[in-house]
C-alpha cells in the first residue's frame, strides 16, 4: 500500500479513508475521449465539500487514487517524497496532463458555450467556470461581462427568470446558485403540468366511455324493437276507406233490384 503513495510526504499517523470510497470517485486516464484534467480536479474538489473532507494527507491521497493506467505510472515515476501538499500535486498533475489550447480557441469555445441537451445547470456550470478560468488574465472578459453572458447558454425560459429577478446577484458563484434553484422550479412546474394534464385526459376518457354506452344502449333497443312480432289489428275492415264502402253497398242494391219481379203497368 505504501508504494502507492511514495511521491507524498505524509504524516506518520494517517486519517482515515472515507467508507466505500472507491465506488464513489471517478478515476483519471488521460485519454483524450475522457474528461480534462482540470475538470478531474475540481470534480474531485467537489467531492472533497460533499464528504467533507479536511484533513489534507486523506485529500491527497484519494487524488492519487483516481489515477489509472498511463497517469498511474506518470505518478509512480516521479520523485520519492516530492510532493508535500495537495496545491503541488495537483499543480504538477495539471501541468503534465492538462492538454494546453490556444488562447484564442479558449476565447472562441466561451463565445460558444451552451448547455447541452440533457445536461443539469449543475454540470453546465462547472463547464462554464472550466472554460471561463482557462482564458488567459490579459484575455479574459470582467466577471460583471461573464455574469451578463452566463445566462445565454439556457434556453429562453430559462433564461428570463435569471435576468427578470428583483435583486441582481452580488457574484458569478450566487447567480449559479440561483440558477439551479430555477431549475428545480422550472421542473416541478412542469412535473405539476404534467400531472394535470394526465388527470384532465382521464376525466375525458372516462366521458367519452359514458356517451359510448349510452349510444350502446340506445342501439340495442332499436335492435330489440326490430325483432318484435307485428299484431294484426283485428278490426281491420272497420278500418276500410270511405270510398270502398260506398261501392260494396251499391253493388249489393243492385243485386237486390235485378231479383226483384218486373210490374206490367196497368
């Protein structure tokens, strides 16, 4: 175990490792499809503030933990008991695996910057702050210009509860705060929207399954009237025409006159 660290100088009674924390860091090889070194190191600030971890030989040797493949072995060649704190092997690990730009590729990738799809305020964030800390001093834009362009890289919603608030943020670190508040605002809105919605969609289906039945109904009576037997009205000839009355009586006075005998007149 002590070969892993033989660059440190570190005290002779160490603190103890955080519990399982191997499941917990994200590790550092160098690749160019990986992360950058600097983002490694402020990833690993960020984990320092979550765990809280103060003690300095515990910070430095959990850095030197995240180290795989070709950076394990960069850090294993270097110097016995070089290193004294974690300011220096972070420096020295930077200027080994930090990939160096051109400044004005620097200035032209702030220019650009946007959240991505799918990417937390959170994460744009710590991009943000990235890119903005690589930008040369002489280069680099006033935090008030930054704090001005930080909200362009949201959408429009987004981005108008940032610029549209009664109190101006004191500093870049409160407006980024501010905006991962607004993002959990603007998410439970629309989880509440949503649930809503799903509710009015029932009730309208639920109405539509009622109006459905009732026209169910109201065709199987209509089949079941069909299907009944006619009765025949038994006063049927009661029923006849005026006019075929009035022919059947005259052809019985006729009938009834030529039975009668002929009178010879007098």
């Amino acid at each position: 175990m002590a070969a892993w660290f033989t660059p440190l100088i570190l005290p002779q009674v160490l603190d103890n490792m955080p519990s399982d924390y191997q499941s917990k860091i994200s590790f550092f090889d160098g690749t160019p499809n990986g992360i950058t070194a600097q983002q490694h190191v402020d990833k690993m600030a960020d984990f320092y503030e979550l765990h809280e971890i103060d003690e300095e030989n515990v910070a430095m040797r959990l850095f030197v933990k995240t180290f795989v493949g070709d950076v394990r072995k960069w850090f294993r060649g270097l110097a016995t008991a070089s290193i004294t704190t974690l300011v220096e092997l972070q420096r020295q690990f930077l200027n080994q695996w930090e990939v160096k730009k051109n400044p004005l590729q620097i200035l032209a990738e702030y220019e650009q910057i946007k959240g991505k799809a799918g990417e937390s305020v959170q994460d744009y964030c710590v991009r943000f702050n990235v890119v903005y800390n690589e930008i040369p001093n002489h280069l680099k834009p006033p935090v008030g210009l930054a704090m001005m362009k930080f909200p362009d890289g949201f959408n429009a919603d987004m981005a108008y509860q940032l610029r549209e608030r009664e109190r101006e943020p004191a500093t870049m670190e409160d407006m980024q705060k501010i905006a991962v508040s607004v993002e959990a605002n603007l998410l439970s809105r629309r989880a509440r929207a949503k649930a809503e919605k799903k509710t009015t969609m029932k009730e309208e289906s639920s109405s539509m399954d009622q109006l459905l039945k009732k026209v169910e109904q109201m065709l199987e009576r209509v089949k079941h009237d069909k299907l009944e037997p006619q009765v025949r009205n038994p006063n049927f000839r009661g029923q006849q025409q005026p006019q075929y009355r009035i022919r059947q009586k005259d052809q019985r006075n006729q009938k009834q006159d030529a039975q009668q005998p002929i009178q010879t007149p007098l």
